[in-house]
C-alpha cells in the first residue's frame, strides 16, 4: 500500500495467534458510598475516597508486547522539528457513516500534530459544522464560511481562515450555508476540483491539512477526496461499522482512477474501542484480518472524556492532556506522520 510495512519491517501474525484476543478484565464500576449508615441513618462521610481508575486507564497496554489490534507496537520515532513549513499533505477523514468519530478525529488529531510543531489546517467540510463548534466557534456568529470561498469567486482561503486556541493550529470553518453548495457546485465547471482549487494556497504554508468530511458519498466528499493526499477511515468498532467500508473503498478507488491518481487509503481507525467487550475485539479483529496493515495500530478507546470536551469547545489534548484518549491521539499523530513519510 504505501510501504508502511516496509518502513516498520514488521508482519503481522497469523490470525489465529491465541494472543489477538487479549484477557479481558471485567470492570466492575464502584457503587457509590450510600448516604445512609447500618442503621438507616446519616451516615458521616466516608473518611477518604479511594480514587478508582477509569476502565481505559487500566486497559492501556504501555509495556505489553503486542497492541489492541493483536500486531506487535510499532517503535513510532518523535520527529525532529521543523526549521520551515510545508508541502502539505492533505488527508480527509471520510466515512459515509456518521458518528463514527471522523470529527473527533480531526480535532485531536490536528492537535496532536500541532504539539508536533506542525502547522495544521483543519477544514470543516460538513454542512452540520460540527468541527466549527467542537472547536468553540458559533456557526451563527461565522462570518465567511468554505461555503462562501468555493462559490464565490472574490473570497480567498486567507479570508476564511480562523485561529483556533491551539497554537499552529487553523480552522476554515463551516455551517449550514455549505448543504447548498452540493446543488450549486453541479452546475460549476470542474465541479469535482472545487476544493482542491481553491485549498492549493494552504499547501505551502502548512505541514498537514485535515478535512472532515459529511456521512455521504455525495459531491462535497468526492471534492475533498480530489484535494487529497489520504484517506483516514474512522471505523466505530461495530458490527454494522464494517459494512459500508467495501462500498467506500470502491468510491476511494474511483476517485484515484479517475480524478487524483495520489489519492491513497492512508489507514482504518478503529474508534469507540471497548476492550472488555468479545464485541469491540472481534470486529478490531475482523477489521485487521481483511485490512491488514491499512488499519493503524493505533485503537481509540470509548470514553466520555470526548464528548465532554466537545461540549467545552477543546481539543481533548489540552482538556484532559494526560487522559488515554489525549495519549492515543498523540500515539496516532506519530504513525500518521510515519505512514506520510514512508508512502
Ligand atoms: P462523526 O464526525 O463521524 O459523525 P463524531 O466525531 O462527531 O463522529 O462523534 C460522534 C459522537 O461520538 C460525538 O458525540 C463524540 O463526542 C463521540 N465520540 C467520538 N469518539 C469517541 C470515543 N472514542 N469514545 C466515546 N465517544 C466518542
Ligand atoms: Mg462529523
């Protein structure tokens, strides 16, 4: 695929390797301390509380020889920083289903890479502007959007682009404005190459370009698939999330044949990963089984951390920096940067 294997020197094992389901230690969750003594009643407040691990906590694998998806880690190497920026490479997070974790994907993932001293530009490319918000901009109060610099042939990429509050990171946000787009862009010339046109300022000046694409397979996504580099497959670890990835690689393989001959699967991330769950293991494991080593070894565990840093309008690497979710993002961000450079 992109010499990805090549680069770790690795094989994957046999799929009967004993060791791809890992022991599950059930979690038992803490009953809360009841308010109420032996004898029905007041109790004082319980002396000190024990502070109780998150399940996830316990579940990270630091040290263990092989990771969630039953390969050995890879050695994923800190890049050295950067004395200049750019080319660009550019990756659209895309699956037709939604809720799967592209947006959340795009978020901490950019943020992962501008710790790296990377320049990221994250570009919402959903007309639900979910990116925008989750980044702690109203999309009532965005002046103008991608929707205006694709059909407008005066507004520049420089006039759309925001700050965000994470350093080297940038937003070209979005809002309900972009639905009508999808209408107005088939009567366009190069309909297909709208995006890519009007992105290839960002390419120089930014070292990775993330583009978070709506649950469809419709014009807006074969657009951002034109522009890009890559494809990150965000997969909940789901029965039903397998389904549609045949149907998804067709469309990645038809944009490559006929529209952007770079356009490469750069990996399948297993999102919403419950380890103590036979369930959550045996899709990672069919996932891995037909995909090989187009899934990252990098697995996003479920947890609550993402939605509550959602609702503070933050990436979860500076809402909860130390959380395992902030630290399997940073682990993605390295294999990520290891995969680009390798293809
Ligand atoms: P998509 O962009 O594919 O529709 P989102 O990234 O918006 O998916 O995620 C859908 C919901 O799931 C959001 O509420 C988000 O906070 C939550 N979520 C995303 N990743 C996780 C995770 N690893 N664990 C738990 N909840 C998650
Ligand atoms: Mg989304």
């Amino acid at each position: 695929m992109n010499g990805f294997s090549a680069y770790f020197g690795r094989q994957r094992p046999a799929a009967t390797d004993p060791q791809l389901a890992p022991p599950a230690a059930p979690f038992v969750p803490p009953s809360p301390p009841s308010p109420l003594g032996p004898l029905g009643v007041v109790a004082t407040p319980p002396p000190a509380q024990v502070p109780v691990a998150e399940p996830e906590v316990a579940e990270v694998e630091a040290g263990d020889r092989l990771g969630p998806t039953g390969r050995p880690l890879p050695h994923l190497p800190i890049p050295p920083p950067l004395d200049k920026h750019g080319p660009a490479k550019v990756i659209a997070l895309c699956n037709q289903k939604g809720g799967v974790g592209k947006t959340t994907t795009t978020i901490s993932l950019g943020a992962a890479l501008a710790e790296l001293g990377r320049r990221v530009l994250l570009v919402d490319f959903d007309p639900q502007g979910s990116l925008s918000v989750g980044l702690g901009f109203n999309p009532h109060e965005i002046g103008l959007s991608v929707y205006n610099l694709l059909l407008e042939r005066d507004v520049v990429l420089e006039d759309v682009i925001c700050k965000t509050n994470i350093a080297g990171m940038d937003l070209a946000p979005s809002n309900i404005d972009l639905s009508a787009a999808e209408v107005q862009l088939v009567q366009e010339v190069a309909r297909e190459q709208a995006l890519s046109r009007v992105l290839a300022p960002a390419i120089a000046d930014y070292d990775v370009v993330l583009i978070d694409c709506q649950p469809s397979l419709g014009l807006l996504t074969i657009n951002a698939l034109t522009a890009a580099d890559g494809v990150i497959v965000p997969l909940e670890c789901e029965y039903f999330a397998l389904r549609g990835v045949a149907l998804l690689k067709d469309t990645i393989e038809k944009v490559g044949e006929r529209l952007n001959p770079r356009l490469e699967i750069l990996g399948l991330l297993g999102t919403m990963f419950d380890g103590r769950t036979l369930h959550s293991r045996e899709v990672l494991k069919t996932l891995v089984d037909g995909w090989g080593d187009d899934v990252f070894h990098t697995v996003i565990r479920r947890t609550v951390k993402f939605s509550d840093s959602t609702v503070a309008g933050e990436p979860i690497t500076t809402y909860a920096p130390a959380s395992p979710g902030a630290q399997a993002y940073r682990q993605l961000a390295l294999e990520v940067l290891a995969r680009c450079h390798a293809a």
